[in-house]
C-alpha cells in the first residue's frame, strides 16, 4: 500500500512531468526562439530587388549561415531549433504599394544543416571552423531530444512501477527528470550563447532590435517543472523506502 501523501506526491509529479513535456515539445516544433524587428526599408526599385533576392537566398535549402542571417536580421525573422521564418511581402512587386501586405515565410532547417560545421565567418568556408558554435549548434539540436526521451523513458518505467506495485523504481524516474530538466536549461543556454556569439561576428543592421521569442520561454519554463517533478518522485519514493524500513523494525521489535 502507498500512504495517501505519496500518492498526492506521485499524482502531482506526473502532471507537472506532462506540462513539462508539453511545453518542451511545442518550444522544439515553433520558431519563435528569438524574434528581430528591424526598420522597415524604403520604397524604392533597389531595396525591392535586394530584399526579393533575400528572400529566394533565404528558402534555399542549401543556403549558407550567412545568407539566412542577413534575411533574419533585415526581414523580421524569428529563429527556432528546427525552423526559420521572416516576414515578406505579399506581391513580389511590393516597392510600388505604399503600404505593402506581409505575410510570413518558414523553412525548415535540413538534417545536414543541423549537423554541419559553423565557420569563424559565417557562409565562408575558408575562415575555419568554429568549434565553440559548431558544439553550442548541435547541442541545442541534440539536448532537447535527449530531455523528451528522458522522460518518456520515465514514463514508463513509471508505468512499470505501477503494474508491479512497487515504489521503488520512482526514485530512477525522479533522477530521468532531473537529468531531463538539466538538459532543457542546457538547451536554453546554449541556444542564446550561440545566437550571441553569431551577432558578434556579423554585420547588424542600424535600428534592429531583438529579444528571446516565447517559445524559448517555454522551454525555459519546462526545465523548474521538470526538476519540481523530480523533487517530488524522489521524496515519494525515499519517504515511502524510509517509512517501510522503520514499520518492518517496530513489527520485528
């Protein structure tokens, strides 16, 4: 039997785990990691061919770092793990509409992408490798992945508690979350020391703001629910080893 207070700490456990998850999943599918708000350009033939050409550099599935970032910066891009996106006209024509219709553009980044080296010059391969952004890129990539499946791997084993009766295997569900919750904070940190590091090295535009999106607070959210979650197994199943311990000695007694 499990006393009535460590099932209300494994009831609440499981739900703030599921917020977690939740939470972590819908900040990986979303590009609104970091967001830019840059000046709009003028109306004129010039700055209507530049920025079309940005825009066709920019849904490329074989453009470099540096072309997508200009189109970031420049075009109200907001950047995720997994997605790109900028706001553009409507009409490809849009320098001869006083006030032009804008409509957002997403592409996905690739596998190769994801994986591929980051070089001391962003899109020039000759500058070098990287090695401190070319990590902090695919650990972003990797982190977030390795928290879900923690804990799903929590799940169930939780599960398997569950059908054997036991509350034993809690306290390893409870270190699967914390170890998941480590991982999503890690991915917060290395998303924004790779996005600072990449504004250091490139050419901002005069006027341009930018800010963390929500979806990296989500993700950021989820990492305290995550180590509540596990706070809570952990208790549970100490508690529980601890009070069965000392009933089993005053029965022998």
């Amino acid at each position: 039997m499990v006393d009535n207070r460590y099932a209300t700490a494994l009831v609440i456990g499981s739900v703030l785990s599921i917020l977690a998850c939740v939470y972590l999943s819908v900040a990986i599918g979303t590009p609104n990691w970091y967001q830019y708000h840059s000046q709009l350009a003028s109306n004129d033939a010039n700055n209507g061919s530049d920025l079309h050409n940005l825009r066709q550099d920019f849904e490329g599935e074989d453009v470099d770092e540096r072309s997508y970032s200009v189109a970031l910066f420049r075009l109200n891009g907001t950047l995720g793990l997994w997605w790109r996106c900028i706001q553009v006209p409507q009409d490809s024509y849009w320098f001869k509409e006083p006030d032009p219709t804008l409509v957002t553009k997403c592409q996905a980044f690739t596998l190769q992408q994801q994986w591929e080296s980051k070089y001391k010059s962003p899109g020039n391969i000759n500058s070098g490798d990287d090695l401190l952004r070319t990590c902090l890129w695919k650990c972003q990539f990797l982190l977030p992945l390795v928290s879900v499946g923690l804990v799903f791997l929590g799940a169930l084993i939780g599960v398997c508690a569950c059908l054997c009766r036991s509350i034993t295997p809690t306290l390893f569900v409870g270190l699967l979350h914390l170890l998941a919750g480590l991982c999503s904070l890690a991915t917060v940190c290395c998303f924004l020391a790779g996005v600072h590091l990449l504004h250091e090295i490139s050419n901002l535009p005069e006027g341009m703001d930018h800010s963390p999106g929500w979806s990296l607070f989500l993700a950021l959210v989820s990492s305290p629910l995550q180590m509540m979650a596990a706070a809570l197994f952990i208790w549970a199943a100490r508690s529980h080893r601890q009070h069965y311990t000392r009933m089993t000695a005053y029965r022998v007694a």
